[in-house]
C-alpha cells in the first residue's frame, strides 16, 4: 500500500507499458514506424517528475531494454542517457513550449538516442544502416501530444507527486 501512496507503483506500471511496447509484434510494415515508447516514456517523467525520475532511473530502464533487445549489454543504457540528459537539465524550459515545440524536440532526442544506438552497434557488431532506421523520430514526435496527454492523466489520476 505504501508504494500506491508513493506513487512509485503506478511509475513502474508505466515504465512496463512503455518496454512492452517496445517488443510488442506488429504488422511488418507497420514495424519501422514503432514510436520510441520508451524514450517518450522516460521524457514525460523526467519533465513531469525530475525529483523523482533522474538519471539512475534512466540507467536501469535502458539496462532492461538491453536485456529485452539482446544488444550488448550497455548501449541503450547510455543511449538513453545521453538523450535524458538535455531533458532533465531543462525541464523547466520544455515544459512551457507548445505541443508543437516539445514535439520538435522530443524528435531531436529520440533522434540523438538512435543515431547513438545505430553508431555503437555499428562499432560493436557491424550494424548496417537503414533510412528506415529513423522512422521512429517522426512516429514519435507525432505520438508525443497524445502520450503526454495521456500520462499526465494518469498521473493526476494516481497522484503520482
């Protein structure tokens, strides 16, 4: 009951949403155009909770999404910090953009995580590179106004604080 009251529960049950998501099929041509629920997942938090939801928090998750991506152990992790980071050091700034705006720069994180993801498999394991690779920025930008939307429901919902 503790953890209701925390708020962490409905923290974690969002987090599993987003890495379910992630490894969730879908149709094959609609694979390449998957959001980065994560990494909108991670920027909502960071934004809405950055007392909260810091870097160790981030590092765990992107550990976790190695795990269910089977890519060696660490490049999401730092992906994903890399790409917090800017979010967390301006949280405040963001937060008062438009829809339009956070969508922009949402695109331009989720932009840096995958070039990093692409470079260091490309160094680690000889990764091709696909112009479909970065389908998912333009997904994500366009899912961005709905999932913070919905989050910020959520949390109101919950009182996550």
């Amino acid at each position: 009951m503790m953890w209701i009251k925390s708020g962490l529960l409905p923290l974690l049950v969002s987090y599993l949403v987003a890495l379910v998501l992630m490894v969730m099929p879908m149709p094959a041509f609609l694979e390449a155009w998957r959001p980065d629920w994560l990494s909108l997942v991670i920027i909502y938090w960071v934004m809405a909770l950055p007392h909260r939801v810091g870097m160790g928090t981030v590092l765990i998750l992107g550990l976790v999404a190695d795990i269910l991506m089977g890519s060696v152990f660490g490049i999401y992790a730092t992906a994903l910090l890399i790409m917090a980071y800017p979010a967390i050091r301006h949280f405040q700034r963001i937060r008062n953009y438009s829809f339009t705006q956070q969508a922009l720069i949402v695109a331009v994180l989720v932009l840096v995580k995958r070039v990093l993801v692409y470079e260091l498999e490309h160094v680690l394991n000889d990764a091709m590179f696909h112009g479909s690779y970065l389908y998912p920025v333009i997904s994500s930008a366009i899912a961005w106004p709905w999932v913070y939307l919905i989050l910020r429901k959520y949390r109101r919902h919950y009182l996550v604080r």
